[in-house]
C-alpha cells in the first residue's frame, strides 16, 4: 500500500536550509512542519506554512540587508 502526503518541495541553497530547519526546531512538537529533510538543499514540509516560510525569510532578509549610510 502507498501512503501519499500533501506537502510543498523547497530547494534553497544551505544556509537558508538550516535557517528553516532552526525554524522548525524551535516550534512545539504539535506544530512542526518539516515532513522529510531530503538532502542539504532540499525539504519537504506541510503546505500549510508555505506562506509563514516566506514571510519568515523576507524578515530575515530585511534585518541583514545592507543599506548605505545617507550623509
């Protein structure tokens, strides 16, 4: 018998990958998402927090983007 599982692919480099496992890691058991750690650039993960993942990097994003200084 198969079992199938909904869930959304993400391939990213290694880095942001350890940034969404850390994600995961720091959720209460009941809320955890990761379904399988493929490989170092690979997941998959529930498709419920698709939109949380990409919201989560875009914050991350934003704090460690260099802006030059205006004087």
């Amino acid at each position: 018998m198969v079992n199938a599982i909904k869930g959304v692919f993400i391939s990213c480099d290694i880095p942001m990958t350890q940034f969404i496992v850390n994600m995961n890691n720091s959720m209460p058991p009941s809320q955890k998402f990761i379904i399988h750690v493929l490989d170092s650039t690979h997941l998959f993960v529930q498709p419920h927090v698709e939109q949380m993942i990409r919201s989560a990097i875009s914050d991350f994003r934003d704090q460690n983007s260099y802006e030059k200084p205006t004087s």
